[in-house]
C-alpha cells in the first residue's frame, strides 16, 4: 500500500472513532494536509538534514568526486528559489545545502540596519534567518504537493490511471535539506555559544561554523585586523555546540571549525602552559618575542615570559594585543584544525586570501599526517577576484610552458591589467576560465574540499540584476527593461515566480478554503485570475 493511501486510511480510521462533530472532516483532505507538512518542529528538521549531511561525509570519504555544494542566503526566499531551481534543471536536491552567512545577516538582516561583519548584529537574528527559511522551504514542498493534489483529482474525474500521480505523491523529494549556519566566534563567551547554538539547532541547524577569532573584535575572514584566541578558548566553544546538540538529541550534529589564522597576526591573551608541549605553550611559542638580556630592559607596565628556556618580552602593540612572529601562519592554521578535529569538530574551514587549489592542498596534507580523514568547507568567496586571480595562474602557466607571453601585460608592472575586456577571447582567458569552472571538483578531489559554498552570492544578484532593470525602466527601455529581461526570460526558463500569485501561496489558500468551507469558499483563482495568461 502507498504511503499516501495508508494516510488517508488512518484518518478515516480516526475520524471514524470520533463523535458525530468530526463527520464534516475528509480523511483524504486530511492525509494530504498532513503530507505537505512533513517536519513538525525545527528538530525534526535537524534530525533528518544531519542523516542526510552524514551520509554524503562518508560518500565523499569513499569517492572525492562526490562533493557538496550551497550557496548563501539572506532571506527565505532565495534559499526557496535556489531549491526550487536546483530541483527543477537537477531533478533531485542531492548535494545541496543552504548556508546561512553571517556576513549577510549583518549587512541585510539586522534592526540596526546595515552592518559590517564584525558581530554586531543582533545573535537572535541567526536562528531566526535559519526559522525564516524552513518556511519558506516548507512552502515550496506544500505548493508542489498541492499541484499534484489537483492532478491527482482531476485524473479521477475524468477516470485516468492515477498509478503514476500516487507513486509521484508517494515518492516526493523534499525541497528541506542542510544549513550550515555561521555562529561566528560564539557571540561571546563559551555560555553564549551554548545557549545561541541551542536556538539555531531548535530552528532547524544541522551543521554549525565557528571561528577562532576573538568575539568582541571580530572580522570580517577577508580584513585585516583579526585576533584569534588560544586554542583551549576555542576548544571550549566547540565542546558547547556538541552538548548543545546532545541536549536536543541531534547525536549527528555536524560542528565546522573555522581557523583564520592564515590572515591574523594578532592575538588577545597568552595561554598559560601546565606542562611541556601543551597547546597552550605550542601557541605560545608563535608569539614574536624579544630576549631580555637585562631586566632594565623592561619598562613599567611591561612582561616577560620564559620560552625554550630563556626569558622573552613579547611583541605588544598600543592596544594591548599580542602579535605572531612572521611565516608561522601555515603551522598555525595546522595546529588550529589538528586540535579541532581532535576536540570534535567534524569539518573544517581555512579561510585563504586567493582560491589556489595547491595551496590548500598543503595545508590539508599535513593536517592529514595526524588526521587521515579531514576534510574542508571551503568559501569561494566573492571577496576573491576569481578573473584577475585565475588569469594570473594561467600567465604563469603558459611562461612555464615557454609561451610566449609578450602579447600579454606583465601583472608584474600593472596587477589589474589582465582584467582588460580585450583579453577575454584569448588563450590565456580560456585557461583562466577553463581552471575557474574546474575549480570545484579540483579542490574535491586534490584538496579535501567535501563542500563548496559561495558566502555571499545572492547579496550580488540582487544587487546586479536590480541595477540592470533600473537602468533600462528608467532609461529608454521603460517597461520593455522589465517585460524582456524579467517576465520574458521567467516565463521562457518556466520559473514559478512568473505565477507570483500561486508562489506566494494563493492556490494553496484556495485548496484550504474549500476542505474548510466546501462550495462556500471564496476563492482568489477562477477564469478571472489574471495569472491564467501563463
């Protein structure tokens, strides 16, 4: 029996066991009711997405080919419209995920209005972004469902094989899948961590990012100016979100540790060292220091601290921090993601300055030696110039091929001249191109990337296609701006926005009306509906 009959079968069962006030419910309106909504509670949704997240972890262990992808989104919508597109040209939602940017929440979402990435947005706004989203994502399953409803009931008006609607209904693929939602540093201490991952996960969150900068001087991963903390501050932020997990019963909960310590110098605090070889003295032993020879040499207000045996003063700036010696970024970054791992973190995230396949696959190599299984979320970040940088790789490419490169600018004397539009049917542009559409299944299969995301990707769309449609509907086009490059290409690429209406969930509403109201109902659609132009 069908999943769908089986439903229809119990509510009729419970309908039946109920007193004469319950005759007016139809057991099979009830069923598809009960359908369209499958996840309950943002648990439920945690539950079913961390399954899911935790098996294409292990198909990627068994086969590097077999990455994940997601884009960011800043509001319920996009993330419906990325599904519902990913759904529609794939045919299937395997391996893709929403991630949820913090960067977006403080530039889109916060009461304050926009902010820069520096988590001064309100925290609460995270958990309701995740919130906001599943609606929408429940929205899209009610509105696919119910167009298969009304299929299903014309084809028994007219006396049709139903078989192949029923296995559709029976075999409908959700459009809920995995949040990686950014937590950024905790938004405070490791309590703060705790009681706001707890919110994300009740609304929805599988998988949580967290980074190892310091939360009140918190950076945007692609500024300068970043401060991270000492690994046992860090450590104990993660060991929050597990039992944040384990307290709401998401045993599959997914943590990703994100270092950046590849772009900070600067740290707030010195670490005290229990015994010889910790992490608190392996961190400190990235300090830029100065040997004391002679006490003199200190100063009221200033320290010392013995390292290797001999007493140092470590490098302070005026504003009390402490910074890093030069060239020990990488095996920063390699501690930072070892001790992760080994803490329990399950993915990790090195946020780089340039998308370099090979130097990603360094520093995943040696995390490798002491951890064989690591794997990266890596951003593909729109903070990156994906043209200059990859047309850079390729000039070196072909000067190592001994091409000649003279036709080209030397990025050398000017590093924006190989942006130039005239260069884009070139040699050398199609390999750049050729490396940026690789790039992916590169990094999947050379450098451990399990998942690629793009943070900020729908801050741009909107930003790019809003200012060509107000350039041509208020310049010459008028509404032709809007007619040809909106409505034609929705209506041409079978988008259903084109049916605001349906999309928003008119249809949906009149479905309801009528269980609720039978011939009563007034309904919004009908002959008059002007949505039947499409």
């Amino acid at each position: 029996m069908s999943n769908y009959q089986s439903q229809i079968d119990r509510f009729t069962t419970l309908c039946a066991t109920k007193t004469h006030n319950w005759q007016s419910i139809n057991p099979e309106y009830a069923s598809r009711m009960h359908l369209q909504n499958r996840f309950k509670t943002g648990l439920d949704i945690a539950k079913y997405t961390a399954k899911i997240m935790r098996e294409d972890m292990a198909r990627y262990d068994a086969d590097p080919t077999q990455y994940t992808q997601s884009l960011g989104c800043w509001h319920g919508f996009t993330a419906q419209q990325m599904m519902m597109a990913i759904k529609r040209h794939q045919k299937t939602t395997k391996g893709a995920y929403v991630y949820l940017s913090g960067w977006m929440v403080a530039a889109l979402r916060s009461e304050f209005g926009p902010l820069p990435d520096q988590s001064m947005h309100e925290k609460t706004a995270v958990p309701k972004l995740i919130e906001e989203i599943y609606t929408f994502l429940k929205q899209a399953d009610a509105r696919e469902l119910d167009h298969l409803y009304k299929a299903l009931d014309t084809a028994k008006l007219k006396g049709q094989d139903t078989t192949q609607l029923q296995l559709e209904i029976d075999n409908f693929e959700t459009h809920i899948v995995p949040i990686i939602a950014d937590i950024d540093a905790g938004f405070g201490n490791e309590e703060a961590t705790y009681l706001l991952a707890k919110q994300m996960i009740e609304a929805g969150a599988c998988a949580i990012q967290i980074e190892n900068q310091v939360s009140d001087a918190k950076q945007c991963g692609h500024q300068a100016g970043k401060v991270t903390v000492p690994h046992e501050d860090f450590l104990a932020k993660i060991n929050a979100v597990r039992y944040a997990f384990l307290e709401l019963g998401i045993e599959d909960g997914i943590i990703v540790a994100r270092t950046d310590s590849l772009g900070a110098s600067l740290t707030q605090k010195i670490p005290v060292s229990k015994q010889p070889g910790d992490i608190a003295s392996q961190y400190t032993a990235f300090l830029d220091t100065q040997p004391i020879v002679d006490l003199d040499q200190l100063t009221d207000g200033e320290m010392a601290i013995k390292l290797e045996g001999k007493l140092q003063k470590p490098v302070r700036l005026d504003n009390g921090l402490y910074q890093f010696k030069e060239g020990t970024e990488k095996d920063r970054v390699v501690l930072d993601c070892v001790t992760s791992l080994q803490a329990g973190a399950d993915l990790l995230w090195i946020e780089t300055e340039k998308p370099n396949v090979d130097q990603i696959a360094e520093l995943v190599n040696r995390i490798r030696e002491q951890v064989p299984n690591a794997k990266l979320v890596y951003n593909n970040s729109p903070s990156f110039n994906w043209t200059l940088k990859f047309r850079e790789q390729a000039y070196e490419t072909l000067k190592a091929q001994g091409k000649d490169i003279s036709v080209y600018p030397d990025p050398t004397l000017d590093p924006k001249a190989l942006m130039a539009p005239e260069l884009d049917t070139t040699e050398l542009a199609q390999i750049a191109d050729e490396k940026v559409k690789s790039f992916q299944l590169d990094g999947a299969t050379q450098a451990g990337i399990f998942h690629h995301l793009i943070t900020l990707p729908t801050y741009h769309t909107v930003a790019l296609s809003t200012d060509i449609l107000a350039e041509g509907y208020f310049g010459e086009l008028g509404m032709l701006a809007y007619v040809r490059d909106v409505q034609r290409q929705e209506i041409r690429r079978e988008q259903a926005s084109v049916k605001h209406q349906d999309l928003a969930g008119s249809n949906i509403g009149d479905t309801h009306k009528e269980y609720f109201s039978g011939d009563n109902a007034l309904k919004a659609g009908g002959e008059a509906n002007t949505m039947n132009q499409f």
